[in-house]
C-alpha cells in the first residue's frame, strides 16, 4: 500500500545535488498529498537561483517514485525562493538567518584535507584581529577538530550563560569554539549525519558571539553534509578557498568552489598554500608545483588572495599554540604575508556587501 512514509523513504534515497545528505533529512519536503487513486503530489520547497538543481531533483524523485509498484501519477511540484547569498540583504545562500552583532561571516574550505585549510583559517583570524577587527572563530571541523590546539587552549573548556548559550573560549583576544574544548584529544567524534547538524548549528547560532566585525567558519574538507547544513542555518558573505599548488589538490578545489557557486555563496578568491620553501640563503624551491593557485584563480574568475610558503616556524608554532600571525610583521615575513592575507580579504568580503 502506498503511505506517506514509503513515500518518504523512497525519496530519501535522492541527495541533494552535489552532496552526501539526502532532500529528506534538509527537511525539502514539506507536504506529500495522496489521492484515491494513488496519484502522488509532492510539494519541495528549495532556496536557490541555479536552474539545475531543481531539475535534477525532480528527475530523480520522479524517477524513484515511479518505480513504486501501484503508484499513479506523480508529480513534483517545487517552491522555489530567491537565494543571493548576501546577508546584507537579508538572506543566505540557502538560509534565511544571520547571527545577531556579527557583520560578516566568512567560511574557510577546500575541497581536501592536509593543505593547511585551519593553519590559514586560525591565522587568517589572528591576522584580520590585529588588523584593528573584532573577530570570532567557529571550528566547524567536528571530526577533526584543531583549533583548540592552535590557538593554546586545548585544556579549556566552554561555560553557558544564563540563556543557555556557549559562551566561547578567548586566546590571543580571539574569541572561538571547537570540538576540541569539549574532549579531549584522543576523544573521538562518532556521531551521525543528524547530531552532526545539531552540534553545527548550535556553534553558529547558540554562542554568545557579542558584537564581531568577523566571525570566520573554520570548515570540514570536502563538500558534506556540514558544509550545506551551515548554508542552510547562516548567511554568508563570501568564501575562502585553500588550496596547494599541485593538480590533485587544485581538482578538489574546484569541487569547493562548484559547491559554494551552486549556493550562491560568493567566492571571495583563492588561498595557495605552501607554495614554496625559502632556504636560509633564500633560494626558494616550489616543493608542490608552482603557479597552481594563480592558473586556478583565473580559471575561475576570482581574485589570488595570497600565497604561503612551507615554513617550519609555522608549523611549530601551531603546534605550541602560538599563531604565527601573532608575530611582528615587520620582523616575520610569514606573518606579514598573513597580515597581508587578512587586508585582501576584508576589501573582498566588503566589496561584496
């Protein structure tokens, strides 16, 4: 017999185009109505402005629905509302929400792990922080937390206030929450899809952020159930792409940046990362290929935001907890480059709005 929850299930099996989760569990479908004669109208309410992902769903669902044995006719029928991916205007990429006191949300991705994603995230925080802005950071990495380690704070841990809202751990006068003040560090994470959501949305929209120029999501590699549950709850005002010079990073790259343009997020421009080791004598040697970030930038029609190079102080010192971005600038040339970084993206991020 045809219900409504075979229904359900049969949908479920259609992801969202692009992503690992499905339009059931992003709660797309809101009303499934069933007539005597097992006609089937399903009504899906979506928030964006690229044609083919309605397409594609409606494909699909129709597809699957219609292997349903005693099934009549079926039909898909889609609220579609504009998406500009600006929280200046009001709206976001695929939520309707922005965060009470913060003026600009700016995610950190890339489309892998292991290209430094969260030593430019951290640094990039500290960087816009002694550029004169008041900045917070959300690790949404829940499964790989490491911006408690980053930033020397591993061993606090966060208290509620009266609301019952996170009240977030400061280090270096960077306010930020992780997953990692709240276990330790062989504690691992293993939770699903769902309670992923949950702890994702309550880090954005539970927190006692205060009154922030910026608030920078650290965000999970790849293109996941996270990232489009963050488009989904906040707006963002523009996205940072990390990548390294080589082919094999430079192509999961582009899967980051396809994800943030199906979502109408704008792309603020492209980070390359370790993009070459300085000697002593200053020679420097283009270990991971050279030139990748500057052909992908232009490949995509936006700005190379900065380069970093491999630099073991960096790496030691987020080891020990102490950004290099803390440094004088005037004295490390990483951190200048960082204080440089940070400059970029706030005249990107405020040509936006």
């Amino acid at each position: 017999m045809i219900s409504e929850d075979s229904i359900r299930e049969t949908l479920a099996t259609i992801n969202y185009p692009g992503f690992s989760r499905d339009i059931v569990s992003f709660g797309l479908i809101k009303e499934i109505e069933i007539s005597d004669s097992s006609d089937v109208t399903v009504k899906i309410s979506l928030a964006t402005r690229d044609p083919a992902v309605p397409q594609e769903i409606k494909e699909k669902g129709t597809a699957a629905l219609e292997s349903i044995e005693g099934i009549g006719e079926v039909r898909l029928d889609f609220d579609i509302q504009d998406a500009p991916g600006q929280a200046a205007s009001g709206t976001g990429s695929l939520g309707q929400n922005s965060i009470p006191g913060v003026k600009k949300i700016i995610a950190v991705g890339s489309g892998k792990g292991g290209v430094g994603k969260s030593t430019i995230a951290v640094n990039l925080a500290i960087a816009l922080l002694k550029n004169g802005a008041s900045v917070g950071l959300c690790d949404c990495d829940l499964y790989g937390p490491s911006v408690a380690l980053m930033l020397g704070a591993e061993d606090k841990r966060p208290m509620a206030n009266q609301k019952n809202e996170i009240i977030p751990i400061e280090a270096h006068g960077l306010k930020s929450v992780s997953m990692g003040f709240l276990l330790g560090d062989d504690a691992p994470v293993i939770v699903r899809g769902p309670l992923a959501t949950r702890y994702t949305q309550q880090f954005l929209t539970q927190c006692e952020w205060g009154e922030l120029d910026y608030l920078i999501l650290d965000l999970p590699p790849g293109t996941g159930d996270i990232q489009l549950t963050i488009l989904q709850t906040v707006s963002l005002d523009g996205a940072v792409v990390v990548t390294t010079p080589q082919e094999v990073a430079l192509i999961d790259a582009r899967k980051a940046a396809a994800m943030f343009e199906k979502l109408n997020v704008p792309i603020l421009g492209i980070v390359e990362n370790m993009s070459w080791f300085e000697c002593n004598h200053g020679e420097k040697y283009p270990i991971f290929g050279d030139g990748g970030g500057a052909k992908e930038a232009e490949r995509l029609g936006v700005a190379l935001l900065g380069q970093i190079p491999v630099d073991i102080e960096t790496r030691s010192r987020g080891d020990r907890g102490e950004p290099v971005a803390t440094l004088d600038p005037g004295k490390d040339p990483i951190s200048r480059a960082f204080r440089e970084l940070a400059e970029e993206v706030a005249q990107a991020v405020n040509k936006q709005g």
